[in-house]
C-alpha cells in the first residue's frame, strides 16, 4: 500500500513538472523578441513600439498649419530611426492626392498598399551611405509622412521589426 501511495506521488510530481515545463514552453514561445512595449497615441493616429524602442515627440513650429508633432522612434544603439508626421488634408486624400504628396519621381511605379487602419504607398532607396524607406499613408483626411532612416548594415530583422510598428497605425477617429 505504502508502494502504491508514494509511486501515485511520484506520478503526480512527474504530471506537475511535465504541467510545468510546458507552460514555460508556451510563454517562451508566446513571447516573441519584438513584444509590444508600448502604444503610442496621438491626435490623430496610434502606433505600437516594441520593447528595447523609445520615442521622443518634438511639437512642430505654430506656422506648420495642419501638421502635428514630430514622432520619432529608435532603438537605443542602433543607427535605424522611425520618423511620424501627420497632416490634417482639408479635402479627402485619396490615391491621387496621396501619390501627389510623395516626393517620388511620377514615372516611378508605387503600389498602394494597406498598412494598419491607413493605405498608401512606401518608397525605398539608398543615398549618401544611408538607407530610407518611406511612407505616405492615409486614412481619408489624416495623412502620415514616414521615414525609416538607417545604415546601409541594417538587418533583416530590424527592418521587420520596423515594418511591423508601421503596420501597427492606428486611425483616431473623432465625433466633431
């Protein structure tokens, strides 16, 4: 009887540490490296920064009418940061009027893509040993200006990440 009591012991022991490792196991994986440490919001927009990223908000000048902060978010030690404007477009900005507010050459083929609550279009080029991504996106009268700037050694990963928080905007919608 004695056997039987402590083998039932031993079997539940072995249930609770096989319980338990494999709950580690689900939060291990469940925890990816890029977890979300923050959501950002604004006036007119939110965005998700993962965890190792900070932010920093500078107010534009008052003359920078319809134009909001200027967000910009990187990771301490690297050389890659994310730079968010936003304008408020007195009319609707549709494919036409965003295509138009991009700085790239109109013989250039861009795709309208979705990215979170917003579509638009992302450019990518290299220049004076820097590489940039950008975006013009927009979500009917909120237009948000993009730029991923970094060195050309940016890694796969950090790009990921940073399309990521891009995919991640948030429209703010207001009852006026």
């Amino acid at each position: 009887m004695r056997d039987t009591i402590r083998n039932s012991l031993f079997q539940i022991a072995d249930r609770a540490a096989l319980i338990k490792s494999l709950i580690c196991l689900l939060i291990i994986t469940a925890s990816p490296g890029s977890a979300v440490a923050a959501t950002l919001s604004f006036q007119r927009f939110t965005v998700e920064i993962p965890d190792g990223w900070n932010h920093m908000v500078d107010e534009l000048g008052s003359n920078n009418e319809g134009f909001g902060a200027k967000v910009r978010i990187y990771r301490p030690g690297e050389s890659g940061e994310l730079t968010i404007v936003s304008y408020h477009s007195p009319v609707i900005a549709d494919e036409w009027v965003l295509r138009n507010f991009t700085n790239v050459d109109p013989s250039v083929q861009l795709d309208l893509e979705e990215w979170g609550d917003f579509a638009g279009y992302r450019y990518t080029y290299s220049e004076h040993g820097s590489h940039f991504r950008q975006w013009w996106l927009s979500n009917r009268t909120t237009i948000l200006i993009l730029v991923y700037e970094s060195a050309l050694e940016a890694t796969p990963d950090e790009i990921q990440v940073v399309d990521g928080m891009v995919a991640s905007m948030g429209g703010v919608f207001r009852n006026r």
